[in-house]
C-alpha cells in the first residue's frame, strides 16, 4: 500500500488524483466565488490536502487533520475524510465546510457523490449564492447537482444567525436548476412570531415569477363592505401568465376575476395583450349581475402591417364608484371599444378602425345635470391614409392626408364625412435661421342622414340638405432665428441662446355653422398650439385666421448640451375677427391673444422647476398658472409642490413627498387641496420600514369616486425579501402613482 505522510509541523502535502501531478492549491472561498453553471466536468482533477494521508491513489485515500478535497467547482474541507477513487465518492466528519457551485454548507457528518452530485449532510448549516439564502436543518439529501432535500429545516434571506424571518419546514425542497423551493408543513416566523402557517408552499429562489397562491389581501371597498381576496398566479411560460382572483364581498357575494398577459414574437413581428375580466354573479345589494371586462391586443401580421383591439365594458353606471380601487379606475367614465389595423410602408401608411364609447353616468348626474358625460360619436368605420416625401424637386416637402369616417349616435345627427388635406412646403433652414413657407388646402365632404325627429342645437347645426362640401386654403410661413453667447448660470460657464419665432397664417373665412360637428373641440391654448394653423382640434371646424404668432425663447445649455434652464414668451396678434366657433352664437373679435409664459430647469443639481402662466392683458389678469417644484437632494428623498389654476374651473395646491425619517424609518405622503372650495380632494400618508431582509409600508388614501361618495382604502404589507408580500391592498401602487421621484427601498423580488 502506497501512503503519504508529514509532520504536523510540515507544510501538508497536496495530491492531484486523474492528473497524477502533485501541486499546492490555496485557499478558496466559495461565497465569494463568481456565479457558476453547476455542470462540472467528470474528468476534472481530485487534489486532496491534509496533514497525514495514506491509502492507495487508484482505490481509497483516508485524510487525517485538516483534510481538504478539490474537484471541479466543489471543495470540501473537515477533521477526517474518506475519498474513493473508483465510486468517486467522499465521506468526511467532523467540522465539514463544503463549497458547491457557490452555495456553502456546514455540518457534522457527509457523504457525497462527486460525479452524480448526490450524498448528504448531517446538523448542516447553508448559505446559497442564488439569492443570498441561508438556513439549518437536521439533513440535507443531495438528490443531484441541482436539487438538496432539507430535513426539519429553515430558510431566510436574512443575514445573521438570528434572521428577522425565516420559515420552518418538515420538508424542504430546493431545486436551483428549476428556481422553485417547495416546503411541506410550512410556518413562517417574524420576529419569532409566527404569522402564517400552511400545510405547503412553493417560492421562487431568485424571486423570478412561479405558478402558486399569492397572500391574501383583506380590506375594505369604496362602501366600507369587507372583502377578502386569495389570488392564484399561474406562470404559463416565460412569456404568459394568468392570475385568477376569488374575491368574497362580505355584502354583496363572491366575486370572480382574472387577468391574463403574453407577449412574444412571430416571423412578422411582436405581439403583445392583457385580458382583465371579473364577475359577481348576484350582487345581494342590486340583485342584479355586475361584471367589468378590460382587453386590449396588438399584433404584427407582416413587415410594416399590424393590427389590434382595446375593449373595456361595465355592466351599469355605478360599476367603478362600486368597486374601484384607485382614483383614476373610477374616474373612468367613457370605455373605449376599438379594433384597428395599420398599415405603413416606406412613404405612405393606411389604418382602419371601428370604435365606439360605453358612457358610464356618475349616479349624482340625474339631480345635477352639469355632472352628465356626453358620449362620443361612433366611428363605424374610419379609415386613413397618408402619404409624403421629405427633400423632393429641389428642397420641397408635401404631404396627403386623407380620411373617410362614418359617424354614428344614439340621439345626434349622423353622416359619412370625407376629408382630403394636401401640404406643399419649402423649407429654407441656414446657419442661424430658417424660413419654411407652406400651403394647405382643406378638402371636406358630407353626408347627412336627414331625419326630421333630429333635434337642431347650435353645436350640432344640420343643413336640409344631405350633401355638403367644404374647400378651404391656409396659407402660413414659420420663421425663426438662434443667436448664441458665452454666459454664466449660478456660477456655471453656459451658452445662452436667443431664438425669436414668427408664425403668420391665413385662412379665409366660410361659413360652417350648417356643418355637422363630429369631433371638433377648441384646441388647448399653449406653446405647441399656437404654432399649429388650426385653434381646432378634429377636421369639422377650420378656423378662419389672418394672424401672426410671436414667440421669442432664451436657453442655457452646459458644455455637454443638456439644458439647464429654458425661458419662453409668446403670443399670437389677430389682423381680423375670428367668426368660425363652435357655437355660432358666440362672437369673438380680439386685436391679440393672451400671452403664455413659462419657465423650467435645473436651479441646482437637486432643484427642478416648471411653470407656465397664461395672462390676459386687456384684463390684467391671469387665466391660468401652473407653477411645480422638486427637490431631490438624494436617494429616496424628494418633495414635490405644485399649483394649479383655471379661472372659474379650478384653484387647486398638490403637495408629495418620500422622506428619511430616520436610518430605516421613511415617511410618504401627498395632498391635493381645492382653495376654491376649501376641501382636500385626494390624500395620502405612508410609512415605511426597511430592515435588511424585509420591507414594512403602512398607510391609507382617500379619493374621490363619484361627486358624493369618497373612497378611503387603508393598505399594510410585509414584504419578506425572496419570499412573498403579505398584507392588505397594494400600497406600492399608490405611492408610484402619488409621488413623482418615489424610489422604491428594495429591490424587486418575491411574488
């Protein structure tokens, strides 16, 4: 028998088994070690360390003090150890620490399979590279490289030997080759409490998304009923998933929903969807069946040809006061229906669609009519086409818009409408100027359905005839300068610019008060419209115009181009009367418009400004404001502040904030106040707390869902780091949609 000994004073003798070369190795730390595949190669070399060896290198080697045995991505050090050469196969005792893969073990007693991966481990202690997890049981079984069954065992993410939270399983399984740890009788500690217990339960070991139960939330609806929802996630594929949603409604019965979401690609090109659809068969307060269906779809069918759908319905008016959960679900009143299908190629694009509007009534309208929702018309179909080219016949640009649409309405006037919009310009862009004269010419026809039962209104005016056409020029010529200098800005070195503008248009006047008004609305008035040649928006009203729009704007810019600060004036100066409105009752006549100014940047680097005012001069008085700020001096610190107001609409303050209360402790919070009524019109406060391993959020919202009801939704939640959220409502959700600049404290994990 060949043997090998030292010393206990001499450095240890290291062997290489299959290479049959003798090397020294040092020392290697498996949590430290990068992440690795757990396919080892079989061929791969056997060193082994230790104070005294004997045994025979081709059958079996015994290793005495300090044994350590290197293969591949497993290292294993103990007092004794066993190696046989032919199983290839170890047994250690005493002290055993094994790396594996990255993952780490400690225990009393193993016996491992270095080719298969399998064997055990006595009393082990583990810590796994995946996900930061550790844990400790009586056994682990190592049924092959990528799986262990944990015996009596416990799991956490936390640090320490003591974890905030972990849970205690009979059973464990571990299976990193599928991301899935499935424990049998399961109970999960906080704090050594516990605070849930189940007879099973799966989890995703890296936080990636896997089918299973997810916590149940419990809460209050928009009518103080008590609820209680238990999702049920299904992880399809990579690249689909269902979630089913059984919620019991103390009053009004149980409630079934689902949402369904894919995305992924054909040989023509992505595809994406969402399908929400829920249902409460009976509701015990109505007696009546309520239901909510939300689908929307978007597909390529071939290079440049696409197609898609957007369907949301309701079953009754009072759906989203009922049952929403967040101010922007039920302020939703006209649900949109849409199929459509585009087509663009090269220089021209054609798109369909057919559409139409479900108007959900606030309840309060009947007693106050000025809460009613108007409906939209139905297009049934609308078809458009475009065409142009850019750079043509020495410099000149044109484009073809075209349009046919067939207009329906319960209680309106309906028709067809035809439009055909050709453009011709000449750009003229030189260093520090540009000059683009353009001509337009509007084409429109209609066809009435004449019914004498029809009722007449000044925004709807129709003809007794059923045919109609309109022919209309604009002729506008945009121009522009940029002057440049060095400056300073709050003691930074900058390039300030000066870029007068001037936008002349002219379209004659034709009378369109016999005109049908399908989709025409008065444009919003800001910097983007008042350089358009139309004040309307939709195709039913051309404005007549004989104006000129002065706009002058000065911006600095740093040495790497970004902006740091953009002033801007502007206003349009009218040379005759504007007689086409909306309504033609209505006269206006105004030698100029009101002026909008507005400023924005970066006062420092943690100071972010915007605002724009809209001021009347003949009246000295200002039509409207919106100042905001923000400051955000550092990670997970921002305040928000900002100030709305149209005149005789709405004078509204909006204040938001996450803020550090402490090393852990962080407060959110948002109020939205109406001084012109002198109520709070949505609130939010928040805290949250945020250990190593878990995440806590408390809070409660109040909203606003009809004109006289309010929703006030209180929401806690547990979020244990790689395992679950437990608790009540979502309040991530609020604080992301409440406070621009919130930050979430972890990062993205568990289910």
């Amino acid at each position: 028998m060949s043997w090998f000994s030292a010393a206990p004073s001499s450095p240890p003798w290291v062997y290489a088994l299959g290479a049959l070369v003798a090397a020294t190795a040092g020392p290697l730390h498996g949590q430290n070690a990068p992440k690795r595949n757990k396919v080892d190669d079989p061929n791969a070399p056997v060193t082994v360390r230790a104070e005294e060896i004997t045994g025979r290198p081709d059958r079996m080697l015994n290793l005495a003090r300090d044994a350590e045995l290197i293969k591949g991505q497993t290292r294993m050090t103990a007092d004794t150890a066993c190696y046989k050469a032919v199983e290839d196969q170890v047994s250690a005792s005493g002290n055993v620490n094994m790396w594996r893969f990255g993952d780490r073990y400690k225990g009393d007693a193993l016996q491992l399979n270095l080719d298969s991966g399998k064997g055990w481990l006595l009393r082990p202690e583990y810590k796994m590279e995946l996900n930061n997890a550790q844990g400790k049981a009586s056994r682990i079984d190592f049924i092959n490289a990528d799986v262990a069954l944990v015996s009596d065992g416990t799991y956490s993410t936390c640090e320490g030997p003591n974890p905030d939270w972990y849970l205690k399983a009979d059973t464990l399984r571990l299976d990193s080759g599928r991301d899935v740890g499935t424990a049998g009788k399961t109970i999960v500690y906080f704090k050594g409490v516990p605070i849930i217990g189940t007879p099973a339960m799966s989890f995703s070991l890296s936080g990636a998304r896997r089918s299973g139960w997810l916590p149940p939330s419990i809460g209050f609806g928009s009518k103080g009923s008590g609820e209680v929802m238990v999702p049920y996630y299904v992880n399809i594929a990579p690249n689909r998933d269902l979630t089913l949603y059984p919620r019991m409604i103390l009053r009004r019965g149980l409630q079934l929903g689902g949402t369904a979401r894919y995305i992924g690609e054909t040989g023509a090109g992505p595809y994406s969807g969402e399908t929400h659809a829920e249902v409460l068969v009976h509701d015990r307060v109505t007696a009546t069946d309520r239901w909510l269906v939300h689908s929307q779809h978007a597909q390529a069918v071939a290079p440049g040809w696409s197609y898609g759908w957007f369907v949301h319905a309701a079953s009754d008016n009072d759906y989203p006061s009922d049952f929403s959960k967040s101010v922007s679900n039920s302020a939703e009143r006209q649900l949109l229906r849409e199929l459509r299908t585009d087509y663009q190629s090269r220089y021209w694009s054609l798109a369909a669609r057919v559409q139409n509007y479900q108007v959900l009534q606030d309840p309060a309208a009947a007693a106050d009519p000025r809460l009613a929702v108007a409906r939209p018309y139905d297009r049934l179909p609308q078809i458009n086409f475009h065409t142009g080219r850019d750079d043509v016949g020495g410099g000149f640009d044109w484009a073809l818009d075209a349009e046919a649409t067939r207009f329906s309405h319960p209680t309106l006037v309906q028709g067809s409408r035809a439009v055909v919009v050709p453009q011709l310009s000449y750009p003229l862009v030189r260093p520090g100027y540009f000059i683009t004269p353009k001509i337009m010419l509007h084409a429109s026809r209609y066809d009435i359905d004449v019914t004498p039962a029809t009722p007449a209104t000044p925004a709807n005016l129709v003809a007794p005839a059923n045919a109609q056409t309109r022919v209309l020029p604009t002729f506008s010529l945009d121009s522009g300068m940029v002057f440049e200098r060095p400056g300073k800005l709050f003691g930074h070195a900058v390039t300030q610019t000066l870029e007068p503008r001037l936008f002349y248009v002219h379209t004659p006047y034709r009378d369109q008060s016999t005109l049908p008004n399908f989709d025409s609305a008065e444009a919003g008035f800001n910097f983007a419209q008042i350089f358009t040649e139309n004040r309307f928006i939709g195709a039913d009203r051309i404005a007549d115009a004989n104006q000129v729009t002065a706009a002058l704007v000065s911006r600095y810019l740093e040495a790497n181009g970004a902006e740091r600060l953009r002033l801007a004036l502007g206003q349009r100066f009218y040379f005759s009367e504007q007689r086409v409105q909306l309504d033609p009752a209505v006269k206006l006549n105004q030698s100029r418009s009101d002026v909008l100014l507005a400023a924005s940047g970066r006062i420092v680097e943690d100071w972010h400004f915007d605002s724009a005012i809209q001021y009347n001069a003949s009246n000295r008085s200002v039509f409207s404001s919106n100042y905001g700020v923000q400051w955000q001096p550092g990670a997970k610190k921002v305040v928000n502040a900002e100030y709305r107001y149209v005149r005789d609409s709405f004078k509204n303050v909006d204040l938001s904030s996450q803020w550090p209360l402490s090393l852990r402790w962080f407060g959110v919070g948002r109020v939205s106040y109406s001084l012109r009524d002198r109520k709070v019109l949505e609130s939010l406060i928040g805290l949250e707390y945020k250990a190593d391993c878990w995440v806590f959020r408390m809070g409660a919202q109040r909203f606003v869902t009809t004109a006289q009801t309010t929703s006030t939704p209180v929401f806690f939640q547990l979020e244990l780091n790689g395992l679950s959220k437990l608790g009540l409502g979502n309040p991530l959700e609020s604080f992301y949609k409440n406070i621009p600049g919130y930050a979430r404290l972890n990062p993205e994990g568990g289910r």
